[in-house]
C-alpha cells in the first residue's frame, strides 16, 4: 500500500466512525425540532412546540432545579474538602502525594450498585438524610478528576516559598492562602469545578438506586419521558447535549489559556 | 551597639525524627552582614527557616534583640527572608509585591506608595512597578524579593542563597548591591551561601557550618588566615594541607618559631610561595618539577612535585616569564607564613 492510499483508508475509517457517532445526534435534534416524522426520510415540518412544552412542564424545572442543586452543592463540598489537602500535601508533604493517588482512583474501582449497598446498610440506622449522604458519595466519586486538575495547577511555581514568603511578610496563613495560593492556581479550580459539576449534574446511578422516584433529577426524568415520550425525551437530549458541548467549550478555553508555553522574558539590562 | 543582636543558644533541630541540629551556638553584631557558609546538606537553611519562624519546633533559645522569639510565629517576628526562588507573587505587579507587607500592616496609602517607590528606586526598578514578576529578569526579580524584605524596615534580613539562580557576571555585580544596600540602610542581614569567595566578598563575619555544626566565626581575613580545624583548612581556599613529617620532609623544622609537630596539620598557601627567596625572612627551599600549569589572567596556577614526591599548588602573579616545566626549579616559602591548623596565634 502507498502512503496516499493508506492515508486515503485512514481517511475513510475516520468519516466513516464520524458519521455512525454523529448521526444519531444530529438526528435526535432534527427530531426534537421535527412535527412529526414517522414512515419518512425527512420529518413533515419543523416546530418549537416540544420545546414549549417541557420547559413549561414543571416535571421539567423541578428536575432542573434538583439537578443544578446537587451540581452545584457537590462542588462547594468537594472544593472545601480536596483544594486543601491537595495544597498540603503539594506544598508540605509531597511524600503523601503517592498515597493520595492510590485512594483518588478507589472511586474507579468500586461499582455504583455497591457502593450504595454499602452506603444504605451503614447509614440506614441513621438520622441522616439521604441526600446528604447522595451528595457526599458523588463527591467522592468525582475525586479523580478533582484530584488530577487541582494537582496540576500546583506543578511549575515555587509555592511553598510562596505562602511561606507571606507569612514572613506579617500575614495570617488564611489570607496568604487566599491572596497567593488561590489567584495562581486559579485555573486549575475552575478546571476541577466544571468537571465536578457536569459529573454531579449528570449523576444517574447513585441518585437512581439511592433516592430514585423520591428524588427525580434531570438524567432520572430524561429516562422516564424516553419510555413515554419520544419527541419530548429528545428535546430534552438536545438541551443536555448543548449544555455538555457548552462546558466543553469553556474547559478547552481555560486549559488553553492558561497552559500556553510561558513565554519567558529576554534577560535585558536594566541600567 | 550591643554585643549579640541575633543570639543563638543551644538550638536543635529535628526534621522527621533526625537530629539535623545539635546544640548550636552563635551570636551575629547588629548593623553587620554575617554570611552563613557550608556545604550543601549542612544545615544553613534549616536554621535560617528556624529563625525566620518557618519551623517553631526547635529546641534552645532564639534572641532578637533581647527578645525571646522562639515561640513566635513566623508573622509576628520582624524579620525579612528573601528565598532561593524569589517567592515573586505571580498575580501581583512589582509594585504590589513590594507594598504586600506595608498593606497587611494597614498602613495609610500615601504612606505605602511613598515607601514602596523609595525601594523601589534604591533597587533600580522604579521604572518597572506595573510590570508582573514574569516579565522580568532573574536578577531583577531577586532585586523585587530584596527590595519587599527591606521595605518592611525589619529587625534582621534573612536571605537564602539568593544568588544562586543567576549567572556569574549578575551574581558578582548583585552581591556588591546588596552589600550596598545593607550598609546604606543599616540593615542586619544574615546570608546563606555554599560560594566561598561570595562569602568572602561581602561579609563583615562569616560562619561555617558543616554536620549541622558551627565549625568557625570570624572576619573574612581570619577564616581564611587561621583555619580553626581539619574541616576548615580542607573547606577554605586551595590550601596545601601536610601533615607535619610531610612539612619536615620539605625541610621546614619549625612554623613560626615553634618546632614542626609530626602528629599536627599544616597549611601553606599556594600563594605564598616565592620564586626568589626573601632578604629579611626565614625561608625554605623547595626543589622539583612543575608538572602541570595554567593561565588564569592575573594568575598563573602550577602542580608542583617536590623532589620527595609531594604534590603541591602554586599560585604567581602573572608579572614574569612563567616557571619551566622541562627542569627543576626551586620555590621559596618563609617559614612564618606557614599556619598550624587549630592554632589561635594570627
């Protein structure tokens, strides 16, 4: 085979995966657009009637609501708890570095059906309410991926001498956190926040087999309207689609901006 | 001026269960620049973090000024440190960098803007305030870290091999500024270092430390002149260390006037040796070979064996027809120069 031809295979290889995985997404949107669109190519016309209905359908909004809220509370508990010791043991102890990447990956490895086994069995005596307990598991599961952005934010500057430089210059470690550590690690915050959240706001495992009809988020309701409303469930998709694409869009930005090569500057005499 | 502005009493030190300080003892003279000298892994930086208050777990006393500081944190003890890395805040201007410690102790802003301006002018950077710490040369951003120490008018500047990070030719020409400095604003600094001829240099006392022990404390002239032990005479200089058979072996029976002890360490300066010997002074000749040698500029440096097979080294000016290496030559070397290691007697 000659380089073009293999190229020209790859090439074909590469639209060919492009067009399965891309097909029924596209489709699922023209659908949530669509009239009706039964025994034809093409649907018979184009509204924004479904799209009316579910966001005035206030099924619709309270999952929103629930969703955005245990999005939005998983990621304040997962920041209070993580950007702390990540901090400490970036700047204090990096020998604990090696430990805290062995536990970061234990979410991998336990299924969600067991973890909420274990969860309900030791909690179920309790008078804690299982929402807590749903938002302190997804925090943990979302570990890996906070644990890995945050960490990266501390490589390439001296931090240690940071904050300890702060505090030699009279301020209270709290502040010296907040004024140094933070604004230069900034970045990789953000970065751990979105993926905590999209993963929170997301969640469907967990939530469904530990709260379920209780407590319906918007992933548990997307299910639900799947079995009874085609044309509403794909609305529904294409908004979740467009609001992942969104986040992805901003986390590329960030990244981008943020770990372009550092541009260092041209010693140049001064006097 | 007191006696012991900085006293060190009886410290020790243990990091995760070693012993890395024993038991040390030093005083450092206010108004005075003390360099803190050893080789790496000898504890400097470990008692330099201890007194600026970075590791409060230390046994012994530490006296600023006749205050007990130990048990203070480090934000509460009045002194500056300048780091090995600079410590530049990277969000922060230059400006804002040098003003960080004036704003934590809220002082007014006309007050603090007139301050940081003064450093900023006396470091050279003025025209550089609004830039940010990435923007800026090595030896620039050290003159920021040493300018936001000194702005804070603190009881005792602490700075951790703040020369090490740069080239040659700006570490020579920033050692004299901030020698400058210190003498200017009357500015007690401490100066850790592992550059001998930077300690050298700049210090009014010089410490050396090795095992996390004080070997010696003294002027520049005297650490290098009269090394106090075996340590010092192999640490200082590029000495010719003999043991005293080996000096009787050159032919020298006596050093200053006393008799060559064989069980004694001796040293002779590879400057010190003559090419012609003295009218007024004792001297010794030395007969052999010139093995190697090379040109430094001023100087020329010669390998020497002797007749007997001791190697030695030589330092001439640079002022004469450099020594044949082809036959023997004979050196002289007076005999009162020649130091016994561990003797007091200057």
């Amino acid at each position: 085979m000659t380089p073009k031809t293999s190229r020209r295979v790859a090439q074909a290889i590469i639209t060919f995966l492009f067009i399965y995985l891309a097909t029924p997404i596209v489709v699922t949107i023209i659908y949530s657009f669509s009239t009706t669109w039964v025994k034809s190519i093409v649907p018979s016309g184009l509204t924004l009637k479904w799209y009316g209905q579910l966001v005035t359908n206030p099924e619709f909004t309270t999952a929103l609501v629930r969703s955005l809220g245990l999005g939005l509370l998983t990621t304040v508990i997962a920041m209070i708890c993580f950007l702390p010791v990540v901090f400490y043991a970036n700047v204090y102890s990096p020998s604990v570095k090696s430990h805290l990447r062995f536990i970061t990956v234990l979410p991998f490895t336990i299924p969600g059906i067991i973890l909420v086994t274990g969860l309900i069995q030791l909690y179920a005596n309790l008078p804690i309410p299982k929402i807590l307990i749903l938002v302190l598991a997804i925090s943990l599961l979302s570990l890996p991926m906070t644990y890995q952005a945050l960490d990266n934010a501390f490589i390439g500057r001296d931090f240690r001498a940071m904050f300890e430089q702060a505090l030699v210059l009279g301020d209270k470690p709290f502040t010296a956190f907040v004024k140094i550590i933070i604004p230069n690690i900034r970045a990789g915050i953000l970065v751990a926040m979105l993926l905590t959240f999209t993963s929170a706001f997301g969640e469907y495992v967990l939530t469904n087999l530990l709260l379920g009809g209780n407590f319906e988020t918007l992933k548990i309701y997307m299910f639900r309207l799947m079995q009874s409303n085609g044309q509403a469930s794909s609305v529904l998709t294409t908004i979740y689609f467009l609001f992942l694409a969104l986040i992805s869009l901003i986390l590329i930005i960030i990244m981008q901006r943020y770990s372009a090569p550092h541009k260092s500057p041209k010693e140049v005499p001064d006097h | 001026m007191p006696e012991a502005f900085l006293q060190i009493e009886d410290l020790g030190i243990n990091l995760s269960g070693n012993s890395i300080i024993n038991q040390m003892n030093f005083t450092i003279k206010k108004n005075t620049l003390t360099t803190f000298l050893g080789p790496s892994g000898s504890g400097k930086t470990t008692v330099l973090r201890a007194i600026a208050g970075l590791n409060t777990q230390v046994a012994g006393a530490i006296r600023l000024d006749g205050e007990e500081i130990h048990a203070l944190p480090a934000n509460q003890r009045n002194i500056g440190m300048v780091f090995q890395s600079y410590a530049l805040f990277p969000n922060m201007t230059i400006f804002d960098n040098v003003a960080y410690g004036l704003r934590v102790q809220k002082k007014p802003a006309a007050e603090i803007e007139q301050a940081v301006m003064e450093m900023l002018e006396t470091v050279s950077l003025a025209k550089k305030k609004d830039a940010y710490p990435d923007q800026l040369s090595g030896g620039q951003k050290q003159r920021v870290a040493i300018a936001r120490a000194m702005v804070l008018q603190p009881k005792l500047l602490l700075l951790d091999e703040p020369l090490s990070a740069l080239d040659a030719k700006i570490r020579v020409k920033l050692r004299e500024q901030i020698r400058k400095y210190q003498q200017k604003l009357g500015i007690t600094m401490l100066f850790v270092t592992h550059d001998q001829a930077e300690a050298m240099a700049i210090s009014d006392d010089i410490i050396v430390m090795n095992d996390g022990q004080v070997q010696q404390q003294g002027s520049p002239m005297d650490i290098y002149a009269n090394p106090a032990n075996l340590f010092m005479a192999q640490f200082i200089g590029n000495h010719n260390l003999l043991t005293g058979a080996e000096l009787r072996q050159l032919g020298f029976q006596s050093a200053r006037g006393t008799a060559v002890d064989d069980t004694a360490h001796y040293i002779i300066r590879p400057e010190l040796f003559c090419p012609t010997a003295s009218t007024t002074e004792k001297s010794c000749p030395i007969t052999g070979k010139i093995t190697s040698r090379a040109v430094l500029g001023d100087r020329i440096q010669y390998r020497f064996k002797s007749v007997a097979g001791l190697k030695l080294k030589v330092e001439l000016l640079n002022q004469e027809e450099p020594l044949p290496m082809d036959r023997d030559v004979t050196l002289y070397v007076q005999e009162r120069t020649i130091q016994k290691v561990g003797a007091t007697n200057a």
